[in-house]
C-alpha cells in the first residue's frame, strides 16, 4: 500500500511534466512555424493577399501587393477590395466569388485590377480557400504582368507597322513596275509612231 501511494503520485507527477514539456515543444513549433510563415508571406516578391470570406475584408497583404496597387499597409489592411475599388467591373468580382465558392481554388485566373492612382493592374491570380481560426479565408497569390502584358502590346503595335510597312513597299514595286512597263511599251509606240511619220 506504501508503495502504491508513492508511485502513484510520481508517475502522475511524471506524467503532468511529460505533457507540459510536449505542450511547450507543440507551442514552440507551432511559433516557429507561424514566423517562418510570415517571413515568406512579407518577403514574397509574388503579392500575397488574406481576406475573410465571410465579409470580404481584408486581414493581410504584403508590401509586394501593396507596390503593385500603389496603397500603403494602413490603407488596405481592414477594408474590403469594394470599399478600395480594386475592382473596375461589379460584375467581374462577382464572376470570380461565385468561382471560388464552388470550385474552393483558381489558378492563373488574369485579373484587371483598379490602382491606387487610377491605373490598371494586369495580374495573374491563384486562390486558395484556407481555415484561419473559425473563418474561411481566401490567400490570392498575384503575379503582376503589367509590363509584360505592356510591352506584348507594343511588340504587337510594332509587327502591325512592319507589316504595313512591308505591304506599302510591295504595293510601291509592284506599282513601279507596271510603270516600267508602262514605260516600255509606250517607247514602242513612240519609236513605231516615229517610224510612221519618216514614211
């Protein structure tokens, strides 16, 4: 009886600090995995965006989102992409939520986003619907191809002119050949009219 009364109050002694120290080392990894996962999400160069699903408004955003839309952290964090009329067209937003809510992922979805000055923000968007807590959130993923999409034009502009560049210079040879021959049997004409008149 002594010795039931002395190890059973030790192993559950032992046991209390065996689960304290799991529920520190749980702690410490979860923290650990929480600042490795806001060290990518800040230092991303692809725009990262967390919002709630339930209300739209937004809970996150790193400064390569925020360099892309032209606002600071102050001015979007907490407000929704409707309030920041991030979006030119109601009905393009509306088009994209109702494909999430059904397919809970998009991939390489090409957004026209509304800029800070006025400007527009060519972007390819990937979502993910993820559990933060009790709250569904949307984590969109952004790659600005704004230049890109840019400079494509241009290229695009540019192989136009050439091309009618190259037609103008078809149509100049080809007109400048009828009027070589044009030239050529008018000479035959003048040397054979010339000819007539000796007669």
């Amino acid at each position: 009886v002594v010795i039931w009364g002395v190890t059973v109050p030790l192993t559950a002694l032992m046991v209390g600090r065996l689960k304290a120290r799991a529920l520190a080392a749980e702690r410490a990894a979860l923290k650990e995995s929480n600042a490795r996962f806001t060290r990518a999400f800040h230092g991303s160069p692809i725009g990262i965006v967390q919002a709630r699903l339930s209300d739209g408004r937004i809970l996150d955003v790193n400064s390569a989102m925020l360099e892309v839309l032209g606002y600071g952290r102050d001015e979007f964090v907490g407000r929704t992409s409707a309030e920041l009329g991030l979006w030119p067209s109601p009905v393009d937003r509306a088009t994209v939520s109702g494909r999430l809510r059904r397919e809970r992922a998009l991939r390489n979805v090409d957004l026209d986003l509304r800029t800070r000055s006025g400007g527009t923000a060519s972007l390819v968007c990937s979502v993910e619907l993820v559990k933060v807590g009790d709250d569904d959130c949307s984590l969109t993923f952004a790659v600005d191809m704004t230049e890109r999409r840019r400079a494509a034009e241009a290229l695009r502009r540019t192989e136009e002119q050439l091309l009618q560049a190259q037609k103008m210079d078809a149509v100049g040879r080809l007109a400048g050949g009828i009027a070589h021959d044009f030239n050529n049997l008018l000479s035959v004409v003048g040397n054979a009219a010339a000819i007539l008149e000796q007669t």
